[in-house]
C-alpha cells in the first residue's frame, strides 16, 4: 500500500532544508516523519504548543532538548510547560537525590531556553490566555489535550514528549487525527438522565463519571447527554476529561448543550450512534474502585489538585473551611497548583484559609509523580480520578477516593469519613 505523499509549501520546505538552523531543520525532520506515520498529505499551521516532555525520566529527555538548544532552535508560537519533577519555590520539598535532582533543574532550564514560558503545570488551560474555538494548537498531556479539544473546542492531537516541541519549534503539525472534522464526531452516547443534580453537584462525581466514560469509550469520542447546562462549570469538566483519559484513551468528549461542538446548534450525531445509559450505581462502583484503601480508617494525607487546583477550586475549598478546625496534625494535607493560579488565589485571600487549618502548597510539579509525601506516609483520600489512578502504582500508598466535603471532613478527624448521601 503506498503512503500518500506529504506535500510542504515552500516556507516549510525551507524549514526542512536548514534555512531557518539546524534546530529548526531537526525538528521539522521529526515533523514530517510523524506525518507520513499518520498518512498526512500536509502540514497545517499551530496557534500555541503545550509540552509534556519537562519531567526527569532519564538521560535522554535530557540530551533531546539541549541539542536543540546547541542547535539554535526556538519555539515559532506561544509555548506553555508542563510540570517538572522539582517545585522550585520550595526548594527541598521534592526528595531527590543530586544525581536526579541537577539533571531535573538542567531539563527545565533547557525548555525556558527554548524560549516556553515557565509555567510548569499541567492545566495550561487555567491560564487567562489560553487558545480559543477552532484553532489548531500541539499540546501534550492527557488532562491538557482532552480538555482543550473538549471544553475550549480547540484541536489537538494526542502528542507527546519529543513532538510536542518539534511542533512547537516549527509552528506546525500533520492534518491528521483530532485536527480533521470527520475524526471528532460521536462515536457512542452515554445517557446520564439518569445522575441526580444532588450527585453532580460534586467535582468528584464528574470524577467517577469520567471513570464510567473512560472504560465505556476507550479511544472513541462519547456523547453525553441528559445533563442540565446549569450543573456544569469547568471543574466538573477538567474533573470529567482527566479521569477518562486515565480510565481510557479519551482526547474528546461533547457534552449536550454544553461543550462547543455539542451546542443546540451543531450538528447532529450520526443517527446510528449506540447509546448506553449511565447510572448513579455505575459511579458508585467507579468510586469504589477508585479506592484501594477498602475498610481503611486511619489517614495520613489528603491530596488535592490533579490536575492543579484552580481558582475556583480555591475559593470552595476555603468555604468548606470557614468554620473547619485546624487539620488533624498526623495528616498532611498537599494542594498542588500553578504559579499563576497560586498568585491569584492568595490575592483573594482563599489560600491562606487553607493554610491557617495546615495546608501545605505545591507549584511546579505534583505529588503523585514527585517523593513529595511522607516516606510513611500509607493512607491517602482524594477527590481526584486521576491522583486515584495513578498514586497507588507511582508512590506505592494505597487510596480513598471521595468529595471534597468527605476530605475536609477527614482531613480534621484524621481518619476516613464517608457521607454515602454525597453519592446518593
């Protein structure tokens, strides 16, 4: 079967052929040889890039962006980082030894020398400036893609590390996956006529939902419907889209009346679309199997923020606090967020509500990828589907998953509280 033939304009051309730097030429090499893996006839222009690439996994991470720095290479558009594997405003928190800890610094250091701006959090997306309807952008990160595809109606493809930058030095990606119409339609519908305003009222329902979503889609593009508009806010959708990119493949998900693409006004889906319904026993289970911590009692932390903690979230987390207690002393709670958020959310005084009670903040990277948590640390609750996902295997605790309201409740105990009326 022959490959179609990848047809580059001449500026792209030029890329390719060094005129812009052996950087540039490095990166549109990889570029084009994604595009003929994806069978892409052409190139199509990016508004910004997200890169994931900014954690120390090895060496080679490493070599890759300082040889695009030695190479004189540069991002072409606006250029966000992803979380690193050091919090560099509280030097010390994260426990590495030197060996992984210079290497880790070297990394960031060669992307802001590629010249991405030093965000260092995987929700670009709470940034006030963020890419809007339609446009074609190179973000990585499934939180970050499935969101951006999702919420804010942008297109991506699922890129990952190494691409991601190459996009970005570039300013272009092949006119494949996501990017192409025909590719982000519905595939299945899940009916949630079924879910209780009072369940979804919680950011962690939409969390267990996204679980229900994940393993019923896979790598397809679920229709949900039966959803009142005025339930929705972008929490309950980043809670949605980060779960069931864990849970499954997901990069794009509509919701009726609500996302972009899924407006009263859009096209309709495909007549044929099989519809499952969704049930609020279904998140009941995804709840409890996102909770390896069965029959567990005694808490040693609370994690919030994965993906970071937003303002929003700030601001409901220190209304549930108003007339809270301090925090148990032998559980820590960890609340990991931007730098920009952070900045803005202390402005509103929300932060130091957190921190009177005990509280303890995390800029730049995250507590389920980083040795952040107490090395005794065994017992771990979380409102968020993919700390739950992803904690037990990478720091080895084991889970329990629920509402925000349940985790301040047991944050101030100290041991487990279940409200089972909260998943009613």
């Amino acid at each position: 079967m022959n490959t179609p033939a990848l047809a580059l304009t001449g500026e792209e051309s030029a890329m390719l052929a060094g005129t812009r730097g052996a950087g540039t030429a490095m990166a549109m090499r990889l570029v084009t040889g994604l595009a003929g893996v994806l069978g892409a006839t052409r190139l199509i222009p990016i508004t910004g890039a997200h890169i994931d690439g900014c954690l120390y996994h090895g060496r080679a991470g490493l070599d890759f962006a300082r040889k695009l720095v030695d190479l004189g290479a540069t991002v072409a558009v606006p250029t966000t980082l992803n979380v690193s594997s050091l919090d560099l405003m509280h030097p010390g928190l994260v426990r590495l030894p030197p060996t992984e800890a210079v290497p880790a610094r070297a990394l960031m250091d060669a992307y802001t020398a590629l010249g991405a701006k030093p965000t260092w959090t995987c929700a670009p997306y709470q940034s006030v400036q963020r890419p809007g309807a339609g446009e074609h952008i190179a973000w990585a990160e499934s939180n970050a893609i499935v969101f951006a595809n999702s919420v804010l109606g942008a297109r991506t493809e699922r890129y990952g590390d190494f691409i991601d930058i190459c996009a970005a030095i570039t300013g272009r990606v092949p006119e494949a996956g996501l990017h192409l119409p025909a590719n982000r339609v519905p595939t299945l519908e899940l009916d949630c006529s079924g879910l209780s305003a009072s369940l979804l009222a919680h950011d962690a329902a939409w969390a267990a939902l996204g679980d229900v979503v994940g393993r019923r889609s896979g790598t397809g593009v679920p229709l949900l419907t039966g959803i009142d508009p005025d339930l929705v806010d972008e929490d309950k959708l980043k809670a949605l889209g980060a779960t069931a990119a864990s849970a499954g493949g997901v990069a794009l998900f509509h919701v009726a009346g609500v996302t972009p693409e899924a407006l009263a006004d859009a096209p309709a889906a495909p007549e044929s679309l099989p519809v499952e319904r969704v049930t609020a026993a279904m998140l009941r289970a995804a709840r409890d199997e996102l909770t390896t911590a069965a029959g567990a009692r005694a808490l040693d932390a609370v994690a919030l923020g994965t993906p970071h903690f937003s303002l929003p979230e700030f601001e409901k987390l220190a209304q549930a606090l108003a007339d809270a207690p301090a925090f148990h002393p032998d559980c820590t709670v960890w609340i990991s967020t931007s730098r920009e958020v952070l900045a803005r959310a202390r402005d509103a005084g929300f932060v130091q509500v957190a921190e009177a009670r005990g509280a303890r903040i995390v800029v730049d990277t995250c507590t389920y990828i980083t040795p952040i948590l107490a090395p005794d640390t065994r017992t771990v609750m979380t409102p968020s589907g993919k700390w739950a996902w992803y904690a037990p295997a990478n720091l080895g605790v084991d889970v329990v998953f629920g509402t925000l309201g349940e985790c301040v409740a047991s944050a101030c105990a100290g041991e487990v509280i279940r409200d089972d009326t909260h998943w009613s």
